[in-house]
C-alpha cells in the first residue's frame, strides 16, 4: 500500500506514516488533513529519509484525509525547517507551525460583501449624519464600518437598508497590487550607482550572494537595496510574467511608515505587510499571496522568514545590526541568521543594510565569506554631525536634574534658531525606582527580580517584563509610612519634565513605546515634527531608527554611559550601534548637526572612537577582545535556562545537569547559578552557560546531555544557542 510520511503540527510529534488513498498523487511538500486520535491534523509531506518515524503495519496505518488545494511547500523551506530545528534545537513542529501560522489560509474563502457610502439622502438621524460623515470613502465589513464610524452594527444595517451604503462582492483572496520596478527610479550617486548594480546582478544570477550594505546614516542605502528589489521584480521577463519576490525584513514594524511612504513613492504602490497585528483576514490573505507568488514584495517581522514564498529572489535585512531580530522566546533564532541561511539554501541574494554592522557580520566580512557594500558619505553631500561629550564629573546637572547647563544650553540655542532637538534617554516611563523614605523599601514586581518602573502618563507602576502594574500607592506597602515614596532616577517622561520647567517655551513630543505604538501614532508623529510643531523629541531606542527630518539639529544623549553598565559581551557593541545610530537624526538636510553625549568617562574608548567617527578603531578592539576569550563568532555559546514555579524543584534539577555537564577539550560549563533574573513571572529561573570551541558540535554535545537527566514535569529546561540575552 502505498504510504507517505507526514511532518504533523503538533507538539511532542514528529513525523508520522499515513496510507495514501485511492486516486491521491501525493508528494513531498504537498500540505496535507491526516487523522490523530479522534480528530484530524494539518501536517506536511516529507522525504521519508529526513525524519525517522514509528513502524506502523500496512494493516494498521491510517489514511490521509486529503490534500489542501494550496501550493505545496518548497524543498528550499523544507530544508530551513530542517536546519532552523536542528540549529535551534527546536520541535519541528514548533518550527513547522511557523511556516503554517494561519490554518484558515489552507482553506479558499468563499467571496464576502463589503459596504461603501452611496447615495446620502438630505434628512437623516444624527447618528446616521455622523456615521456617513467619519465612513467617507471607506470600505467595509459591516462590522468595520460600525468600528469605524463609531456606531452600532444595527445602525449600519439599517443604513444598509435603506440604500445608503452599497453592497460590493469582493473576493477575500484578491491579489495585491504589483510594484512596478520603473513607476520612479531615482537618480543614484556613483557610490549608490555601484552598490546598487552589484545587488542587481546578484539578483539576476540566481546564486548565494550575501552582501553587507555598509553605509553611514543619511547615506541612501534604501535607494540602493530598492535597486534589488526592482531587479527581483524584472526577474523573468518583466512584471506581467515575472514572479520573483523579495522579503523585507525590519526590526520594528511599528516604525515603517516613513519606509512605506518611500516605498509606494518609488514603486507605486504599497508593499504586502507581514506582523503580528494583522488581522485574521489580512493574515490569511498575505499568505495565500505569498504561497502563489501575487505578493512581489513582503516586508515584515522576523516571523516573515518561514512564510512559503513561491520565487524568493532577495532578502534584504533592514538595520541587520538590531539586537530584536533575535527571538526570545519559543524557537529562540536570529532573524538576521535565518535569512542568511533561507538564502543560501535558495541560492539568491541577501543585504544585511545597516550602519553598524555586528561584529559577527564583520568577521564574516573579513573572511571573506560576505561581500561588503560601502556607502562612506552622506547622500547629496549632507554632513555628519560634530559630536562632543559633555563630562558629568565637572558638569554636573543640578540635584534632582538630569541635564546639565551645556546641555540646556545647546538646546535653547537650538529653539532660537527656530530648529528642532532630540534627546535620547533609552528608558520608558517616570523613574526606574521607586523607594520608600522611611524604611528604605524597593518597591519590586510580585512576579519578577526587577523593580517596578513608574509611569506617570498612566499613574501606574509596571514590571516591565511580565507587565504586572498597581497604581502608584498613597502609602509605604511595606511600612505604610504616608508621603515616603520617592521616585529614584530618570525616565523619558521625567526628563519631558525637566524641559517643561527649564525650558517651557518647548513644545515635547515623548517617542516610546507607551506613545507611539501603532504605525498610524508614528505617522502622526512624522507629520507634526514635519509642520514644525514640535521642537524637542524625548525619546526611547524607538527615535533611533528610521526616521528623518531634515531640521532636526541637536542629538543630546542624557546618558551614554547606561546601557554600558553590568554589561554582557555586547553591552559596548550596542551602546556605539545605539548612540552612532541616534547620532545619526542629527542634521541630515543641508546644515550640518551636532551631538551631544552626557558621560562620567568621556576619556573611554568608546567615547572617543563616538567623537573621532573612529568605528573602525572601535570595532577592532572590541574584536580582538572578543578573539582573545574565544567569545562569539570566535567560540560559541549556549545558554541553559532552568525554570519552574518550584523552587527547590529547579535548583536540583539545575544541580543535576551542572553535575552530569559535558567534559571535553575546549568546552566549558558555567554555573548553574540563579539567573540575574532570578524570578519571572512568578517562575525560579536557574542558568547555565557552554562555552565552547567553534570545531565542537556543540549541539550534538548538549543534546546527549539534557537526554541524559532526569526533568520532573514541573521545570522547564530551554536551550538558547547564540543567546543575546543573559538575564
Ligand atoms: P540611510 O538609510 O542610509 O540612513 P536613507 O536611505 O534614509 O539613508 O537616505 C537619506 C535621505 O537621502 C533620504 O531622505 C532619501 O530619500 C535621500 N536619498 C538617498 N538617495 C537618494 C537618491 N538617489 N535620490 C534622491 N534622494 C535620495
Ligand atoms: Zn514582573
């Protein structure tokens, strides 16, 4: 009888063997209903050699129930399944589940009605005027439109009914509209020119090609990775035929709508959007799109990756130095790392665009293994800024001040000149402590080792790592003492009232998470700095991407020393990325910008290498360091966390494993040790850490490991290889 075997979507499974039923033609890919226990489940053809399953008799196997009419998954993703799993050490389900995230995508939907304004007749109820006022144009389920025009869903029907809102047939699967490579091409700088051209080609040539586009801020590297894109939309004889797609991957979508302006302005109209905040029918639509191949150009979150491009032809990383594009939770991968590996197996182009690249993406440089891009100016000969420290040591601000006189200096001069500011303080919310007066209480999250952060804009105070958040108390909750709790340390929205007392004239705007939270919130926000009606931006690491306004001429950063404290390996690689990338809004239109950088050590390396515009000299430090320890991309690390809501519970399943840990030349095993973190969400969290040789499986090592001890059902063991986080 003939049998295939089936990669199934469920935890704890592999794959599986099914029979084939009489008149199914099923081969790898095809994307398959198969019977589990009482139920069925969606699952994919595999090559039988690639996953070993149980023996099951002919006698005994059950049937697939049948094919979903969906393109069926290419080998290319089959096999990044396979490596991400394997590299990862991840189920393959939990893999799998990524490139099959939206199960009502297998399914085609039946055609739906939509509404839109018709005809308005002169007398209407006031609701009904209301209503068709905020509708306008808009287009709609019935629900949409009563979302939209504030209003019930029965004031709409009603409407309906009444002939003022006209049905439309439409068809949920519609294919989006294709960017057209000529729509705008721009004039490109030599230096763009070549860059560009060498992407193109690689895009043509159908061949592994990863390229590093290293350009200073305000450089164009947009201009010249749209180049790629245009050739992967020329790919195969122009865009009526031509089926090559590109994906996009950015580190915060929330931030795209600057890019998604350039883009439909090159291209002519809007790309297809992948995130998590679509919603059901977006999501269903963007993948079938992608698995046809109607969606040329993708661009979205990491997650993007593992969606069934038909024709991928390029992927660009936007930012590729961004520490988010590496996931925290569930398959703990790297974004960045993924697509390299996506390309290669696809054998296409890949641009990791940034102005800081990693030191992982140097080395791969250095080796030869990428092809460096370089954008050394700014384009239409804008300058960088000047950037200067201003020492804390000698300048103090005053007691209970965050910025010192130079600093509010430069941005009164600033607002005289009618030109705008920033100040970067990379910590939401009011204060970081809250501290009680009297009995010396750290206000701390139930759940979590962290304290809690005061928001004024809410009143709350929050953990921000599970979210748990009370209101800010009249009382002392440890000794009940009245009016003893003093906020400790600067937030952005402390700092925003700093200004207002120093410097009132200033009208703020806050750029955090808390304020600018939706890609509509970042429109706005673009177009009030635009109009001149603000002249200070407060913000988080969320001003430091993407943005550009051309009088923005002051860059303050209230604290270039934070992000160096109690550091991990990278703590000085991130604080140049973060403070040459913030840097970087500073004067990119005509006039050149100043920076200034409020530090106890202005005599540092890294401060120097900020002023001097010496990354080059930075970075071979911070290199040789990290040769010196083996450390990443020199030796590898993996690490181990240990968590449950027992505690004793997990510490001897963490003294377990640090007994039994691997022996082996170039291999070390650190702790077990309470994670710095060492409560979270109400979880015990115990770490350890594998340093190990690049020659070493290290995976095939920790794998024999973890088999080899005992876990109760209550601790939770996760591996994390090459983990960025160390809380
Ligand atoms: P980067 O991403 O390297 O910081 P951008 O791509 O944002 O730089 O480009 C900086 C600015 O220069 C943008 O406003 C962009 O529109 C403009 N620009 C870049 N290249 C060109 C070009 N070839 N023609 C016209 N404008 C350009
Ligand atoms: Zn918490």
């Amino acid at each position: 009888m003939p049998r295939v075997r089936v990669l199934v979507l469920q935890h704890g499974l592999g794959a599986l063997d099914y029979a084939v039923p009489d008149g199914l033609d099923l081969g790898p890919g095809d994307i398959v209903e198969v019977p589990l226990g009482p139920r069925t489940i969606v699952g994919v053809v595999w090559e039988a050699d690639r996953w070993a399953a149980r023996e099951v008799a002919d006698a005994k196997l059950r049937a697939v129930v049948r094919r979903f009419d969906v393109p069926a998954m290419t080998a290319g993703l089959r096999r990044l399944i396979e490596w991400t799993g394997a590299y990862y050490m991840a189920p393959p389900a939990a893999v799998l589940r990524m490139a099959l995230s939206v199960p009502s995508a297998l399914v085609a939907a039946a055609g739906v009605i939509e509404y839109r304004l018709g005809a308005v007749p002169d007398k209407l109820t006031p609701q009904r005027t209301a209503a068709a006022e905020r509708l306008g144009g808009r287009q709609g389920s019935v629900r949409e439109l009563a979302r939209h025009g504030g209003v019930s869903e029965g004031v709409i029907r009603g409407m309906v009914k009444a002939g003022m809102l006209t049905p439309i047939a439409v068809s949920p699967d519609a294919a989006p509209p294709v960017p057209d490579p000529d729509f705008a091409q721009p004039v490109l700088s030599y230096e763009q020119a070549v860059a560009a051209e060498d992407i193109a080609r690689a895009v043509g040539t159908r061949d592994f090609a990863p390229f590093v586009l290293d350009g200073v801020t305000g450089s164009g590297k947009t201009e010249v990775y749209f180049e790629g894109i245009a050739a992967a939309l020329r790919a195969d004889g122009g865009r009526e035929t031509g089926t090559g797609q590109t994906l996009v991957l950015v580190p915060e979508i929330a931030l795209t709508a600057p890019w998604l302006a350039r883009f439909a302005a090159r291209f002519g109209c809007a790309p297809t959007p992948w995130h998590s905040d679509l919603r059901g029918s977006e999501r269903r639509r963007a993948w079938r799109a992608v698995a046809s191949g109607d969606a040329r150009v993708v661009v979205g979150a990491r997650s993007a990756l593992f969606l069934p491009y038909a024709d991928l032809r390029l992927i660009v990383v936007d930012e590729a130095h961004e520490s988010s594009f590496k996931q925290d939770e569930g398959v703990q991968y790297h974004a960045r790392d993924v697509a390299v590996m996506r390309a290669q197996i696809e054998g296409i182009a890949v641009v990791l665009a940034t102005a800081t690249p990693a030191i992982e993406t140097r080395v791969q440089v250095a080796r030869g293994r990428y092809t460096e891009l370089k954008l050394p100016t700014r384009f239409g000969g804008a300058q960088l800024p000047r950037v200067a420290t201003i020492d804390l040591r000698t300048n103090p601000p005053p007691r209970g001040h965050w910025l010192s006189l130079p600093l509010v200096g430069a941005l009164r001069e600033t607002f005289v000149a009618g030109e705008q500011s920033l100040l970067f303080l990379n910590r939401r919310g009011y204060a970081p402590l809250t501290l009680c007066r009297s009995c010396g209480e750290r206000i701390e999250c139930p759940q979590c080792t962290a304290w809690l952060v005061e928001h004024r804009l809410t009143g709350r105070l929050q953990c921000h790592h599970c979210g748990y958040n009370v209101p800010v108390p009249k009382l002392c909750p440890a000794c009940a003492a009245p009016d003893s709790l003093v906020p400790c340390g600067p937030g952005v929205e402390r700092v925003a009232e700093e200004v207002a007392r120093v410097l009132p004239d200033l009208r703020v705007a806050l750029v955090t998470s808390d304020t600018i939270f939706s890609p509509a919130r970042a429109a706005a926000l673009v177009d009030a700095v635009e109009a001149h009606e603000i002249d200070l931006l407060i913000g988080t690491q969320l001003v430091t991407k993407g943005y550009h306004f051309p009088d923005l001429m002051l860059v303050g950063v209230v604290d270039a020393d934070l992000g160096l404290a109690g550091g991990d390996l990278r703590a000085g690689e991130r604080t140049f990325q973060q403070i040459a990338q913030v840097s970087g809004r500073a004067g990119r239109g005509a006039k050149p910008g100043r920076v200034l950088l409020q530090t106890h050590q202005p005599e540092a390396r890294i401060m120097r290498a900020l002023v001097d515009y010496d990354a080059e000299g930075f970075y071979a430090a911070e290199t040789d360091a990290r040769r010196d320890l083996g450390l990443p991309p020199f030796g590898r690390l993996a690490g181990i966390v240990v968590s449950g809501e027992d505690e004793a519970a997990v510490a001897a399943t963490a003294r377990s494993l640090g007994r039994s840990a691997p022996q082996a030349d170039g291999l070390a095993v650190l702790g077990p040790a309470p994670a710095p973190l060492a409560m979270l969400r109400g979880r015990h969290r115990q770490r350890l850490l594998v340093h190990a040789r690049r020659s070493l499986d290290l995976q095939g090592i920790i794998a024999e490991w973890l088999e080899g001890v005992a876990v109760p059902a209550s601790v939770r063991v996760t591996v994390d290889i090459d983990p960025y986080n160390f809380l």
